[in-house]
C-alpha cells in the first residue's frame, strides 16, 4: 500500500507512517512541487501509488477518468499532521480494503464529529 501524499499534507507524514504504509511517499520530495494534477496523477499510475489529498481536485479526476491510481480524500478539516497520521493509521484496514478492491476510485475520509 504505497501512498503519495498531495501538496496540501505535510511531508512528514511519508515518514511516520512508514510501519503501516512503506515506501509512501511525498510530491514534493518526488521531485512534484507545484505540479498539475495531470503529471501528479501520471506519476502515481506509472508508480503504483494511491493518492492522499485534501483537496476536492483529485476526486473530481477520480470521478471522470476512473482509476487507477485510487484517490484518498481527506476531509478532515484543517488540522495538524498528526491528526492526518492518527486517521491514517486507525483507519488502515478501511484504507487497505480500498486499495485492494476494484470498485471504487476514491475513499472519501471524514473528520469524525
């Protein structure tokens, strides 16, 4: 389960939850600072990558084109990088069925109230 974290999420976050989801990684230490969404999506099909984002753009690509690559759609607020890791990690076995089912393109997740 390999995640490519989008702009907008800390680069940390590659990093601390690395036990749970190896070799993730971050645009912009993937050489992706300020790219399009178009090269953005390239590089996560070509790669093998599902993509993090809390942004609607890559929902939107999701819901046209399809995927891969899978989108995971954060919608979890403006918060800090460990609540995004707090989510990610107790939500791993949502996230992994997802990932490794064939009939959904994005998996919104939602700030629990």
């Amino acid at each position: 389960m390999k995640l490519l974290f989008d702009e907008n999420l800390s680069p940390r976050l590659a990093a601390a939850i690395s036990d749970i989801y190896p070799n993730s990684n971050h645009v912009r230490i993937c050489g992706l600072r300020g790219a399009s969404d178009d090269r953005i999506s390239q590089y996560a099909l070509d790669n093998e990558f599902a993509i993090v984002s809390k942004d609607s753009d890559f929902q939107q690509r999701s819901v046209l084109l399809g995927s891969p690559p899978k989108v995971i759609w954060l919608q979890i607020g403006n918060c800090s990088t460990r609540r995004a890791e707090f989510v990610l990690i107790n939500l791993a076995s949502l996230i992994q069925d997802f990932l490794l089912r064939g009939e959904q393109d994005c998996l919104v997740l939602r700030h629990p109230r």
